[in-house]
C-alpha cells in the first residue's frame, strides 16, 4: 500500500490508496494495481466500513 490519504469530517472519514493484488490461479501470478477508497462512519462501537470501491490503474505496457 502506498499514498495513503486520510480525511475525517466529524463521524465520516475517507481513506485513499494505492494498493497491488497478488492473485494465484494455479502456477500463474496475476498483479492488479488499483486505486482503492474506504469510507467509514465512526459509530458507538468504533470506526465502520460503510463503502468499499476499487479501480484498476492504467495497464503499462511490458
């Protein structure tokens, strides 16, 4: 994980980063670089995922 980014706006806070996935299927390695955000809501019982979103970074070409 890296540039991560945190807001918090009262009990709302918003959580940015980049992140790569290291998927084995089998003998193949797939890599998916993704930008990644978290929204959490701070509730009586601590700070709750409310919202999970990812996208895929642009593909380089190799």
């Amino acid at each position: 994980m890296n540039d991560m980014k945190i807001a918090v706006y009262d009990k709302v806070a918003n959580v940015t980063l980049h992140t790569d996935f290291h998927l084995k299927f089998g003998e193949d390695l797939a890599v998916v670089s993704e930008q990644m955000t978290l929204l959490f809501l701070k509730t009586n019982n601590g700070w709750r995922i409310v919202h999970e979103h990812h996208s895929e970074l642009n593909k380089t070409e190799e």
